[in-house]
C-alpha cells in the first residue's frame, strides 16, 4: 500500500491548480434595457396598425368589387411589404419619429440630472 501513497504524492502536483487573479472574470454584468426608451416602429405600429389594416381591407375589397385583374393573386411576398410603404412614405411615420426621439432625449435628460442630484447628495454625505 505504501506503493500507492507513493505514486499519489508523486502525482499530487498534477491535480494542483492555481488561479490568478487575472484568470476570474466577473460575469455578473448585466445589460439591462431601459423600458422607458422607445423605438419608433413599435410606435408607429401602436398608433397606426390599426388604420393601415383597415386601409388594406378595404383595397382588396375594392379591387374584388371592380374585379380588377392585377390583384388576381392577394398574396403579396417580396421585400417590402404594403404595412412598410406606409410606414415608410409617410408623413406620419417622420412625425412619430420625431416626437419619439424628442421624448427619449427629454427622458435620458432626467435621468442625467436625478444621476447628478444622487451624486451631489453623495458627496455632501462624505464630507459631512
């Protein structure tokens, strides 16, 4: 038995491991989205959807209506879609573009200033 401790000892030095500290990276770091940024085409799509369908609906009826031949197939594939022409080439798409990007800012603004107040208040904190 004393065969076996001896080999043991011999292969203790292959089972060591030394960590540095350069080696542990922290994972812990989340990216966390902000839900109170908006994006413009969940904008638009909130606002508009609704109508752009309707719009869409009543086309195809009027072209079954007047028995038109270009529409003989209704399924329309491609890149653009007519829900993106719409959005697209719109007027209303650039002022909901602007009005969401003026909100973001004035958004990200309070923000900046409620971080500043945290870090005087901070501050004052650690001199008192």
């Amino acid at each position: 038995m004393s065969s076996w401790i001896d080999i043991l000892k011999k292969n203790d030095k292959e089972f060591e491991t030394k960590l540095k500290k350069d080696d542990i990276v922290e994972d812990n770091i989340e990216n966390i989205e902000d839900t109170n940024i908006k994006d413009v085409d969940d904008e638009f799509e909130r606002e508009y959807s609704l109508i752009i369908h309707d719009i869409m609906f009543d086309f195809k009826e009027y072209i079954k209506q007047e028995k038109l031949p270009f529409m003989n197939k209704l399924n329309m594939t491609g890149k653009y879609l007519v829900e993106d022409f719409f959005k697209y080439f719109s007027t209303n798409y650039n002022n909901v573009k602007d009005k969401v990007e003026k909100e973001n800012e004035e958004y990200l603004k309070e923000l900046e200033e409620e971080e500043n107040e945290l870090v005087e208040e901070n501050s004052e904190y650690e001199k008192n």
